[in-house]
C-alpha cells in the first residue's frame, strides 16, 4: 500500500461509514420520532426536519471553518483549557 493513498482511503472508508448510518437511520426515523412523539407521520415529519436542521445549525456554527464560529475559537486557543471551561471542571 503506497504510503500517499493512506489519506484517500482513510477519506472513502469515513464516508462509507457515515453514508452506512445514514442509510440505517433513515428508513427508522419516522416509526421512532412516531413512537416517541405519540403522532402521526406527518407529525413525525416535521420532528424530523426539526431534528436536521437543528443538527446542520449546530455543525454550521461550532465547525472550526468560520471566523464567526465557536470551533475557531476553540482552535485558536488551548484546546484542553477550552473543553475544561465548556464542560464546566
């Protein structure tokens, strides 16, 4: 294995991990946001749009690409003193 493609393979075998519970979550999610929320499908789906984009809204600002964001700030600081004073130790 050629020392170079290590980076490559390493990127294919993420996103086939994460494109795979993409694809077992899916087809669940609208019986357990049912069974949880106690409503019908559509009602489930409108949990389940919330749930995403709330989860994009949180990836969008604690990622570490943006001047604006909290992951910048936590790269431009010490990293341990920062989760320390986040969690609250």
């Amino acid at each position: 294995m050629n020392a170079s493609r290590l980076p490559i393979y390493f990127i294919v075998a993420t996103v086939a991990i994460d494109a795979m519970g993409i694809g077992l979550i899916m087809p669940v999610m609208p019986d357990l946001l049912r069974d949880v929320h106690g409503g019908d499908l559509s009602g489930a789906a409108i949990w389940g749009g919330v749930l995403a984009t709330t989860f994009a809204a949180m990836q969008f600002v604690f990622g570490a690409d943006h001047w604006f964001s909290f992951g910048s700030l936590r790269a431009d600081c010490d990293e341990k003193l920062f989760l320390d004073r986040s969690t609250g130790c």
